[in-house]
C-alpha cells in the first residue's frame, strides 16, 4: 500500500486513465462506449501479477486496445441498425488538446470520421501508431499479429487516410475564421456570404439518431447545402441562437433552440472555405459538451 492508502494498481491506472481514455475514444468515436471499456481495462488491470508487468503503460493500453476491439464489433452491428448517418459522440475539450496539434489532429471530427471507413484492426494500428507513437512491436502483441504484418497495415492504411485527409494543416484561427463568417451568414440570412465561405464540394452530414430530425445521408454541393440550411432556418420554431466552443480540439459551434442545446456543429476547413459540416443533434451524443473531458496522447 502506499502512503496515500491506494495501492499500486489503483494509482497506475489512475496515473494512466486520461490517455487510456484517448485510446479508447479514438478507437470507438463514443465517449459511453470508451468508459465501458475502461472499466472492463480496469477489472483485467487488477488481475495482473504486477511483478512480472515491466513497462505498466504499456500493458495498460494493450488491454484497452484489446477490449476496445472488441466493443468495435458490437458496434458495427449497432451502427447497421442506427437511423441516418453516424457521427462521433463531439467531446468539449481542454484548452491544452487545441494547443497539441497532433493530438487536436488525431481527435478531429474530420479525422474521426475518415477513420470509420477502415476496418477495426485498421484503425487500431493506424491510431496507436500515428496518434501515440506505440511501437510496431508493442501494437502487434496487442493485437497478436506479427510486426511484419503491422507495419505492412499501417502503410496501408496511411496512404488511405492521407489520400482522404485535408492537405496541409490548417490552424485554429483559420478554422475560426471560417466559422465567423458561416454563423453571421446564417444569423443574417446571407446567402451569398453562405455561399461564400462553403466549398463547391462541402458536405453536410447531420446526426440525429432517429431522436431528432436530421437528414437520412449526406448532402454533397454548396447550393443544396446552402438551400438545406436556409430551408431549416424557415422552418425553426423558435429562436435558433449559436455561439463558438471548442469541440475535439478545435473551434465549433454550439447550437441553441430557445436557450436550450440543439446540437453541435463541427467543421472542415480546407484553404480557407468549410468542405465539411457535421453537425450533431442525438442527445445521446452530447452529455460531454456541459463540462471539459481531458485527453492526452502521454
């Protein structure tokens, strides 16, 4: 026992849970779904023979990879039966996850979504390697496979990821920038400054669970974007008010209804002009938008 009266394994998986977290967050796109994986982390945790654990951050990440791989196939099958297109769960995120660029890149909703068309173990090679700079050696006894055969999946997997992801990075006031000029588009009724700052190829995809009204696949083009949003503008009862957050590590908005959440809308920017609109309206998806949620990629 320790001075504090915790004993070992408590205070390891203490000292370790934010980035445990991460992992699984990144992994699964569901904050619910990566507590219940931390929790399964947690019951194998206190199991080991610590004594014969020698590097304990190490182990720890491979029982949440291993689980979390496990609670991907559950999800699939979830996702099959969801009602319209399926967003991650938008985390309200720390001032310091905006200021590490590669951890903001690697929690993105823009990301996140383009990891959803990899396979599980896909995902897990390409995240633990390119978010957590996890050893080829350390992701494949995580996930019984040889590194040979890691590294040879992660190639892969890089070159679909960066065929489909923004060229160049792009900073947060960029992103910023673009939002201003999309909210006061919206909140004047400016078409043509709608149409300004969307990309000729902007996609909206919105998530409403089956719970709240969202269209049921995604809309590709700046004029049936720009004529979705002022259609569903005209038909708002209420007083539809947005104000600027920080969703996953970069600048969002947070979209009001007569003062109450309505949901969160996230963002692509590519040169300046938004390529990418998700907005989020489940309320099953937005419980971690009331208070911060601590990532770490350490």
């Amino acid at each position: 026992m320790s001075d504090h009266g915790t004993d070992p394994a408590t205070e390891s998986f203490v000292a370790h849970r934010n980035l445990l977290f991460t992992v699984a967050y990144e992994l699964l796109g569901s904050a619910a779904d990566a507590e219940d994986v931390l929790q399964e982390t947690w019951l194998r945790w206190v199991k080991a023979d610590l004594e014969q654990v020698r590097d304990q951050r190490a182990y720890l990440v491979r029982i949440t990879t291993r689980q979390s791989l496990n609670r991907l196939r559950t999800m699939s099958r979830r996702k099959e039966a969801y009602v319209g297109p399926w967003l991650p769960e938008p985390l309200l995120t720390t001032p310091d996850v905006a200021e590490d660029v590669e951890l903001a890149e690697s929690v993105s909703m823009a990301l996140m979504i383009l990891l959803e068309t990899l396979s599980p173990t896909e995902r897990a090679v390409f995240v633990l390697h390119e978010a957590f700079g996890i050893s080829y050696d350390e992701i494949a006894a995580a996930l019984d496979k040889s590194p040979a055969a890691v590294r040879q999946i992660a190639h892969r997997t890089r070159r679909h990821v960066d065929a489909r992801r923004p060229r160049g990075v792009v900073s947060p006031s960029e992103t910023r920038a673009a939002l201003e000029s999309f909210q006061r588009a919206i909140e004047t009724g400016d078409l043509q400054g709608l149409l300004d700052v969307l990309a000729p190829e902007v996609v909206l995809v919105s998530d409403g669970g089956g719970v709240k009204h969202a269209a049921l696949r995604a809309i590709t083009g700046v004029e049936k974007v720009a004529r979705m949003f002022f259609r569903g503008l005209d038909r708002v009862d209420g007083t539809l008010t947005t104000e600027p957050t920080v969703v996953n590590g970069s600048p969002a908005l947070l979209v009001r209804l007569d003062g109450e959440l309505d949901g969160i809308m996230a963002v692509r920017v590519e040169e300046a002009r938004i390529t990418g609109l998700y907005y989020v309206r489940n309320p099953e998806k937005l419980t971690r938008i009331a208070s911060e949620t601590p990532l770490t990629r350490r």
